[in-house]
C-alpha cells in the first residue's frame, strides 16, 4: 500500500521557521522524483520545490527561492523541506507528491499557518 505521510506544520510568526517531513512506504522510493506544492485557500496548487530522484537536482519556484531547502535520503524513504524567512502568503496546505513517469501519489497534506 503507498503512503506518503507528511508532519511539521503548525503556526509560525512571520520571519521564523518550520522543516516539513514526508515519510514513504509501499513504492521504490529511489526511483521517484518527489515534489512539495501547496495550496492556499480560494487558489491553484502551486509546485513549491522538487528534488530529483537521486538527489541531485533541485528546482525552487521564485517565491520560495533563497528561503526553502528540499532535501531527501533514500536510505530512509523521507523527503523533507525546510523553511526559512517565513511570509504570511506560505500559509497554506502542504502536499507531499512523488511522480515516476504517469505515476504520481500524494499524501493527506500539513497545514502551515504563518500570523502573527
């Protein structure tokens, strides 16, 4: 059974920081490329970051580049995602995807709020 279950989030003032973690069971991990989106209430999901399937490569979309980390360790079938410089407009719903060709899975999503 695929499962890709994420933790981290909760409510953090502007400015400050949160590491989002997604664990993976049921697939090959290693083979997969994994994402992070997210989605703010009334708006698209968006791709916040991607990191290649070895780990060699990362993609950040521009409102999060300089402030997000994408990171994985394929001994441990995690994905993680730190977060730094936080703004009000990353609060939003956190999902966890790992695509392979047509195959894409999701996990259930962590909200981050960020408010002072």
């Amino acid at each position: 059974q695929v499962q890709l279950v994420e933790s981290g989030g909760g409510l953090v003032q502007p400015g400050g920081s949160l590491r989002l973690f997604c664990a993976a069971s049921g697939f090959t991990f290693s083979r997969y490329a994994m994402r992070w989106y997210r989605q703010a209430p009334g708006k698209e999901r968006e791709l916040v970051a991607a990191i290649s399937s070895d780990g060699g490569s990362t993609n950040y979309a521009a409102s999060v580049k300089g402030r997000f980390t994408i990171s994985r360790d394929n001994a441990k079938n995690t994905v993680d995602l730190q977060m730094n410089s936080l703004k009000p407009d990353d609060t939003a719903v956190y999902y966890c995807n790992a695509v392979q060709l047509r195959l894409s899975y999701w996990g259930q999503g962590t909200q981050v709020t960020v408010s002072s």
